[in-house]
C-alpha cells in the first residue's frame, strides 16, 4: 500500500476484524478514555484498535509489521499495554473460560500443564575456549 493512502481511507480485509457480538462483549471491560485536551489528533476508535491488537496475537506478527489499515503499531501497542495493565485481557480470558465451561463444560480434575525445555536446536557449539595471545605492546595511536 503506498505510504500516501491514509489507515482511514484503505480497508482491511474483513476476515481479520472483531465479529459484533464479540466487540459488544468486549466493550465493557475497556477502561474509560481520559479526556482528550484541547487540540492534537483525534482519538483512535477503540474497536479499530483492539482489531489491530487481535491481529497480531493472531498472526504472531511484530508489532511494526501490522497492515496500515488496521492503523498505527505504536498506538496499537500502547493501547495494548494500557489495557494489558487494567486486566482487560485477563478478564476477557476469563469471559471465554466461563462460556466455554457453560456450552460444553471444561472438567477441571483433568487439566494440567505441561512443558518442556530443551537445547535450541540451531546453537552455536563452542569446541574450545580462543587461546588469548597476550598483551598488545604496541603504542596506542592516540597517544
């Protein structure tokens, strides 16, 4: 997309963007927006951001590698910072487990962590230590 088309006049692909139910259900765990003073740019919609935000806990993508039309990566991570420091996400965690235990029941006897730590399988292998070859007796150019 050139740099010239504003995040306000491309459109991203509906396929990435909050359903409405789920947007309604978010809304009321946002925390509410300071007021804005006088001048300066307008607020960023609420909903486009949180778009923003689920597309790359979605993708896994970086940050600076989010789609223009889905608006800014520094005002989408600050947001999510903000938020992630209200609990907004630890409380939409929660929403989902309690409506997932209601539709089709979680047994919670039977859950368990796993994990497993291993070698990174790409690692450089260090053969030996490099041999120090002593003091560098040579005048400094600075000097």
């Amino acid at each position: 997309m050139p740099p010239t088309i504003a995040p306000d006049d491309a459109l991203p692909d509906a396929k990435w963007l909050l359903p409405d139910p789920l947007w309604e259900s978010i809304k009321p765990f946002l925390p509410p927006e300071k007021p804005k003073p006088r001048g300066g740019r307008p607020r960023v919609a609420p909903r486009r951001t949180m778009d923003a935000i689920f597309y790359v806990l979605r993708t896994g993508c970086q940050w600076k590698a989010l789609p223009r039309s889905l608006g800014s990566a520094s005002t989408a991570h600050r947001y999510f910072q903000r938020w992630l420091a209200a609990g907004v996400f630890e409380k939409l965690w929660r929403l989902g487990l309690d409506e997932y235990d209601s539709l089709k029941g979680i047994q919670w006897k039977w859950q368990a962590l796993d994990g497993a730590m291993t070698k990174a399988p790409l690692g450089a292998r260090r053969l030996a230590r490099t041999p120090r070859i002593g003091r560098n007796r040579a005048r400094s150019a600075n000097c």
